[in-house]
C-alpha cells in the first residue's frame, strides 16, 4: 500500500487511537495521533485526561522511545484533530512537532476552537513543514462531534437511547422495567456509557429506579461518566446512588434557583447549576449550554419519558439509540415518550435510520432528526 491509500490507512489507524479515549478527555477532544515513515508506524497516540498530554505528544514520544529521537526526523504525523498552538495546561503540541523534526502533518480535519482554527496549521507552515488537510475528514468531523458541537452551537452532542417493547412501552402498568432488553443490548448500553462524557435523566427515573449510571462490564465498574440529574424542585434526596462515588466522580443537578435541599445535595457533592423556568419546565437549551460550560461535550440521555421528549419538542437531540425488544405490554404500560405536542401527521419529528441492526434478539435503530442536521443554534 502506497501514496494516498497508506497515508488514509494512517488515519483511520490515528481514529481507532482516538476512539480509547472517548468519555475521558472532556472538556478537550480526544484527538488520535500517528508518527510514521511510508508504511512504518513508529508511534501512535490519544489524548489523555485534562491536564495529561494531547495525542501528538503521546505519540511523538513513543515513537522516540522505541526508535529513537533520531528517526523522528523527516518522520510524518497523521492526527485527527488540528494541532493545537496555545499555551493551556499543556506546551502547544505544534511546538512539538517542530521540535521533533516532523516533514509532514496529515490533518483529518481543522479545530473549530477559535484559538486554534487555522492558525495552528499555518504555524507548521511556517516552520517548513508540510501540511495537508482533510484526510478522511467526514469520518474525523464525526469523531469529533461533539467538541465541534460545543464550539459551533454552544452546546453537547445529544444522544437519546430508549430501550422499549415492540409497541413503544419502556414499563408495566405497576412500573416494573428490568429487563425490557435482553443482555447483548444492556452490554452494549455500558460500552456506550463508557464512551461519553455525561449520563442525564430526569428526577422521575432516577426516584423509579435509583440508578447508578455508571458503566460496568460484568460486575466490574469500567467508567463513570459526569452524572446530569433534571430536577426542578430537587425531589431526589441525597441518599441517592447518583450521588455516590468515589474521588474524581461528578453529579451536575440542574435545578431552579431557590429549589429546596440544596445544602444536602451540595454537602453529597453535587454541582446545582440553576436555570430559568418555572418547577418542572426549566429552560433546557440553557442547561445544555451549562454543560457546556461545565465541559461536557457528549451527553447520553437515558430516561425518562417525559425528559426525552421535552428535549425532542425543543430540538435538542442530534441521534437516537432506541433497542426494541420482542415483547409486547399493551397499552396500560408506561410510554417511552410523553406528549410531543403533535396535531397533524406532518408536525411528526423525522428521522433518518442511520443503521439498522441486532443485538442478541433485540432490534438496534440508529437515527438522527432531520431538524439537527442542520447544525442549528439551540
């Protein structure tokens, strides 16, 4: 394999690096970085935790530990991400590069991050090294989904995974829920848990089934993603398992100002980001914009009914997950969704099926709104 064919085989080597890292990079991207010369890989990288080093440096630094700082030099660097070209909790990885004597950067696509758009591809330029860009770049844009949502609309990637039987019912009539899905799907939920930054519900699946929302493999906690509680008037006490953890654990509750509770939840540890609106409808397009700011990029909403299609009504789900399972309940069980407000046929939310799929004996539906391609401000 040669020319184009090899340097596009790098990159998408560079993307599987960069998928290790994802749910634990936030507020940065988790950037995949390959150092190579023709069809040699002399190193290979991720971005680390906030604070650690970017998928550049890993990778440069890899590769001069198994070959030595020598080879590095006329090496290339394939990377998923623009390299950044600031100073933060870590030296420019631009400067890096230089440093090391790289001959040529292959970017997959440019970094929306003002600071960074541009003006680090023509720092490289400017040292003599060549530089192109756009190498495997849809497949890099939706790696980075959601690091370009938060800089474009101000907001994270939202998924929305339900998990119903045939006839769109996530419940009985007297509330029982486990288990809908059979094991295939549930381990399929934990991998993607694992992969995102925040897990939200609402107050009312999280008093229903006090929920965890951690990601395990077995019984074996793997992740823990930022716990995002909706909950208006603060009904969920403090005894919580959302609330649990150990160091390094995060619950972000967003709330109304002067919600009753407060010091008991804040005592737990959690982080009350308060909104406007009333009790039970708070502004939600500004609590994404609040976890945002708090650093989330992807965001994961499992539940409930009511919190899924308020956020559908306002047009701030960008993809469905939904897992159907093949059992029936009938129509006294509770619904996946509440009310969308739909009159007429063609007020119905679209949605393009992405994938279509099995696991185990449930049905897997990926789809995206139509309304959220548009990449629209919410």
């Amino acid at each position: 394999m040669r020319g184009r064919a090899a340097i596009e085989a790098h990159l998408r080597l560079a993307l599987k690096s960069a998928r290790r890292g994802e749910g634990r990079t936030y507020p940065n991207p988790s950037v995949g970085a390959v150092v190579f010369k023709g069809a040699e890989i002399l190193g290979r990288g991720f971005t680390r935790p906030a604070g650690g080093p970017h998928a550049e440096v890993v990778a440069l630094r890899q590769a001069g530990r198994r070959h030595g700082a020598r080879a590095l030099r006329g090496a290339s660097i394939g990377v998923t991400l623009e390299p950044c070209c600031f100073e933060g909790r870590t030296a420019p990885c631009t400067q890096a590069i230089i440093d090391a004597g790289i001959s040529r950067v292959y970017v997959g696509c440019r970094d929306p991050h003002p600071r960074v758009s541009g003006r680090g591809v023509a720092k490289l330029r400017r040292a003599g090294i060549q530089v192109e860009v756009g190498i495997e770049e849809a497949a890099c844009r939706e790696h980075h989904r959601g690091f370009f949502s938060v800089h474009q609309r101000g907001r994270p990637f939202v998924t929305l995974k339900l998990a119903t039987t045939l006839d769109g019912r996530i419940a009985t009539a007297s509330g029982d829920s486990r288990w809908i899905t059979g094991p295939s799907a549930r381990a399929w939920v934990h991998r993607l848990r694992a992969r995102t930054d925040g897990i939200m519900v609402g107050s009312g699946t999280a008093l229903a089934d006090d929920p965890a929302l951690t990601a395990r493999r077995g019984n074996r906690v793997v992740a823990t993603p930022v716990r995002v509680l909706v909950d208006s008037r603060l009904r969920v006490p403090a005894s919580a398992r959302l609330y649990a953890g150990g160091e390094g654990s995060r619950t972000l509750v967003l709330t109304r100002k002067g919600a009753r509770g407060r010091r008991a939840l804040e005592a737990a540890g959690a982080e009350l980001l308060d909104l406007p609106g009333a009790a039970g409808a708070l502004n939600l397009p500004a609590g994404l914009r609040a976890l945002a700011d708090a650093g989330l990029t992807t965001l994961l909403v499992e539940g409930g009914g009511v919190l899924g299609a308020a956020l559908l009504r306002a047009d701030l789900v960008d993809e469905i997950h939904w897992l159907l399972a093949p059992r029936l309940i009938g129509g006294d069980g509770h619904a996946a969704l509440a009310g969308l407000g739909v009159v007429g046929l063609s007020q119905a939310p679209k949605l393009d099926a992405w994938r279509v799929g099995r696991l185990g004996a449930d049905i897997h539906i990926q789809a995206r709104p139509r309304a959220a391609k548009g990449g629209r401000k919410k």
